[in-house]
C-alpha cells in the first residue's frame, strides 16, 4: 500500500489520483504538504479554504473530530459534547503567508499549529 503525501491516507500504489482529497499523483513535482493549524467550526474551516484559495495558495482542510458532508454532520454520539476540529494542510513553501492570512482574517477562530 502507499499513502497519499498530502492527507497521509492509505490508497492504492497504482492509485493517480488521491480517494479522500483529490491529490494529483501522477505529478512528481507535487510539494511537501504541512499542517499549518486548526480552526473549530465548518464554517470557518470552508472560509478558510476560501481565503487561502482566492490568494492563490493551495490548501485542503479535512475534519479530525468525526464530522462530514457539506453541513459538518458528526458521527459522534449526540450525548457526548465535545467540540470539531479542521485541520488545514498547505504546501511548505506556502506555510508562513497562508498562516499569516489565516491569523489575521479568523482571529480568535484560528489555532496556529507551533512548529
């Protein structure tokens, strides 16, 4: 098995193109993508990927708490309280502006990841 170098998920070794985040992977000058940090809610995880996108950085964020879908339905039992947690991913090169960006457009929504 390999993994895909963007979101680390198990797929095929003959597998071109990522089956969780659409990573091109026939495309051998692809860069090394970095968690830069984390935002709480779906809403702002998708302005999020907005902004970095509209300042033409790449970035791909993924849910780590359970949640899915385009309204963020968690998988969670509804008795459990606890809170969702995005995680966004940006190639290196891009690390420092897309966090940057991030910090100063979510504020207090934004968990800068320490290196």
């Amino acid at each position: 098995m390999a993994y895909c170098p963007v979101c680390k998920s198990e797929i095929d070794a003959d597998a071109t193109t990522c089956y969780i985040c659409g990573t091109d992977l026939t495309d051998k000058t692809a860069s090394e993508w970095v968690v830069i940090g984390t935002v709480e809610d779906k809403l702002s995880a998708d302005f999020a990927k907005e902004t970095l996108t509209s300042c033409n950085i790449p970035a791909v964020v993924f849910s780590r708490s359970g949640f899915f879908g385009s309204i963020g339905l968690p998988l969670n039992p509804f008795y459990k309280s606890s809170t969702s947690e995005f995680e966004v991913s940006v190639p290196r090169q891009f690390r420092d502006e897309a966090a940057d960006t991030l910090e100063m457009t979510l504020g207090d929504k934004w968990q800068r990841k320490d290196d």
